[in-house]
C-alpha cells in the first residue's frame, strides 16, 4: 500500500525553510547547467552549420586557422590539379581563392567594437559555398568598392545595412558600400563581410591568400584530394570544410568541461543540502512513521513517500531553474564572442533544447534520489514502539 502523493505534497510546506532553501539551492544549479548547456549547443549550432563535406579547405602547414594562414598565389595554383576536382559547367576547376582578414566595427548594441571578418573571393566562391544565398539587395561588382554582408554581422554591427558606407582596409580609410546582405544556412560565414578579392587584397595590402577551398566530385574523392595536398607536391595543411569549423569548437568544449566540474561540485553540495532537509523531516516525524507503520504502511512505502519528497522538490527546482535559463536565453538571445583561433567574433544565440532540458532533469533527479535516499531508509527503520513512547 502506497502513500497518497498529496500526503508527501503538504509535508513539504511544513518546513517552509529548510524546504525554499534546498529549492533555491536546486534552482540556481539548473539554470546555470542550462545556461551553460544552450551557450555550448549555440556555438556548436552555428558552427557545424557550416561548410560542406565535399569542400576541402587547404591552408599554410602549422596554421590553425585562415588568419593565421598566408599562401603564395603561385603555390595555391598547385590546387587546380588537385585529384578528383570538381569542374564547372564550362569546363574549369571548382577552386576558390580566398583572403580572410578583420576590420573593427562597433556593435549596435553599444558594448564596443569587435573584429569582424572581412572575406575577399572571386565568383567561384559562390559555387563552393552554395550555402550563401542572397536575400536582400545585389551582389557586388568586381573591382567597385562594393561589399555583402552575413545577416548576423548585419544585426549586430552598425552601419552594415543596405545603402550604407562604413570604412575599411589597411589604414581604415577605404569606403565601401554595403550592397546586399546573404544568407549561409545559420552557419558561421554570416558573420562575414564578402567582397571582391582584388579589392579587399589592395585595401589590406595583402599580396598572399588565407585559404584555398577545393570542391571535389563526391564526399568519396576527399581522402584522395586531402593526401594531395598535404603531399611533396603541394605539401600544405588540408581539411573538410566541416572538419575545419567543427575544430573552432575546441575551445568552448573546453570552458563546458572545466564548468561542468564546478557544477558537479555544486551538485554535491545539492545532494547535502536535500538530505539535510529530508533528515529534519524524519526526526520531526517520528511519532508519524510510527503511526503509518502501526495501521499497515511497510517499510518500502515509507523509503518510497519520503524519496518522493526529495524529488518533488528537485523537480519543481529544475522547472523553475529550466523557465530562469529561457528567459535569460531571450533576454541575451543574440551574443557574440572572440574567437581565439580566428581572431574574429562569431555570432550565437542561446538554445535551450530537448537536449538541455533531459539533462538538467537527470541532474535534478539524480540529487533527490541520492539525497533523499539515506534519510529515507533512516525513516524505514524507525522503531515503533520506541518512537510513540516519545512522543
């Protein structure tokens, strides 16, 4: 025979205390686990929507990313005979060069400036990474200071609408007109500003490329293509486009390791703070365990009624840990952050997803379980006889 849910619901009211203090304790754990969570799931997000399997992406050997990288134009046109190349319908091989460097903008929000990628590219860019789709305005002209912004540099940085002018180069002293804006499937290029590379090359005074992209034929030509050029022909660094973003991400994987120790410290200290509670309660209770146990309820309702207790408090915690996490999630929803490989900000929303949410759920219902579990066995062996004596 089991105890009704509504007995373990009123008892939680009777130490209103020791009962908000190890809800307030749960709550804080969860939405910073949840925080952190839709962080680390928005970066990835962003970045693993971006690039394409079939693209290879060679840099400078010992470069960790495109601004770190410089390539010779005549060492990149090695790449032309890259195996398995794709061509394009008039015959040529599907391979873009392209200059990666920053220039600092100021944010529309008023937190300051950053550095935002500036990416120069010839026509076949276009072709290479068909994720870029135009949405709003034109594409620019080749050899006009005329430039396309990604929707999230656009919603983040001033003077990037369509029709307005914003300085850039070298010396910070070219004019370039923003002439449309584009989409890249949500992925990290829409943190870029695109022009013509001979124009950005002669703004910046950059005479090297930062990276060559090679579409091959089919995913399955890639391992054939990657030992090309990291081979005494080429002899540069290559990757997947994919893998090459998908690496970006180490650093956040990082602070969600070192975090996620904190708070599994934290976690422990839940798990003390639930069974201080749920320990009160059996020693304020003894007269009524005795009781439960003299009209019939056994031992086993006991440890269950009192494990529930625990839990009910750890998951109307993680509720209100989980609604704390959204509504900082919609307040904060659009951030940026300097990356330390590309020296650029790239732009990220938090998501609070299915994933966040089985997590944070787990987490509370792991600290009831264990924290409710000792006292609850403690209640289990109350002694009958002895308990109604006292009282």
């Amino acid at each position: 025979m089991a105890l009704p849910i509504t007995y373990n619901w009123r008892n939680l009211f009777v130490r209103k205390l020791s009962t908000c203090l190890t809800f307030s304790v749960v709550t804080i754990i969860v939405a910073v686990l949840a925080i952190l969570l839709s962080f680390a799931e928005g970066i990835n997000q962003s970045l693993r929507s971006t690039g394409n399997p079939a693209n290879v992406i060679a840099l400078r050997t010992g470069a960790t990313a495109e601004s770190t990288s410089f390539i010779n134009p005549d060492e990149a046109n090695r790449l032309y005979q890259t195996p398995g190349v794709k061509m394009s319908k008039d015959g040529k091989p599907l391979v873009s060069m392209e200059l990666c460097v920053q220039t600092n903008l100021t944010r529309k929000d008023g937190r300051g400036n950053a550095n935002v990628g500036v990416r120069g590219v010839d026509d076949f860019a276009f072709a290479i990474h068909s994720e870029v789709k135009l949405v709003e305005g034109q594409m620019f002209k080749p050899g006009s200071l005329e430039v396309i912004v990604g929707k999230a540099a656009r919603e983040r940085y001033q003077n990037l609408d369509v029709g307005q002018i914003f300085c850039m180069g070298r010396s910070g002293d070219r004019e370039y007109r923003v002439v449309g804006v584009f989409e890249a499937g949500g992925g990290a290029l829409e943190n870029e500003i695109w022009g013509g590379r001979s124009n950005i090359t002669d703004s910046f005074r950059r005479k090297f490329l930062s990276s060559v992209v090679v579409r091959v034929q089919d995913v399955g030509r890639v391992p054939d293509a990657v030992s090309y050029i990291q081979g005494p022909s080429v002899r540069m660094k290559a990757k997947t486009e994919t893998d090459y973003y998908e690496d970006l991400t180490s650093k956040t994987r990082e602070i969600v390791v070192l975090t996620s120790v904190l708070i599994s410290l934290m976690g422990i200290g839940a798990v003390f703070a639930v069974a201080n509670t749920m320990y009160a309660a059996v020693d304020s209770r003894k007269r009524e365990i005795a009781m439960l146990r003299t009209i019939g309820f056994v031992r086993r309702s006991i440890v269950t009624a009192f494990i529930m207790e625990s839990l009910l408090i750890c998951v109307a915690a993680c509720a209100c840990g989980l609604a704390i996490s959204l509504c900082v999630s919609r307040i904060i929803s659009k951030q940026d952050f300097l990356s330390d490989t590309t020296w650029t900000a790239l732009a990220y929303e938090l998501r609070v997803t299915p994933r966040t949410v089985s997590i944070a759920l787990i987490m509370a219902v792991g600290v009831g379980v264990v924290g409710g579990l000792a006292p609850a066995l403690r209640a289990s062996r109350t002694r009958i006889i002895e308990a109604l004596r006292k009282a």
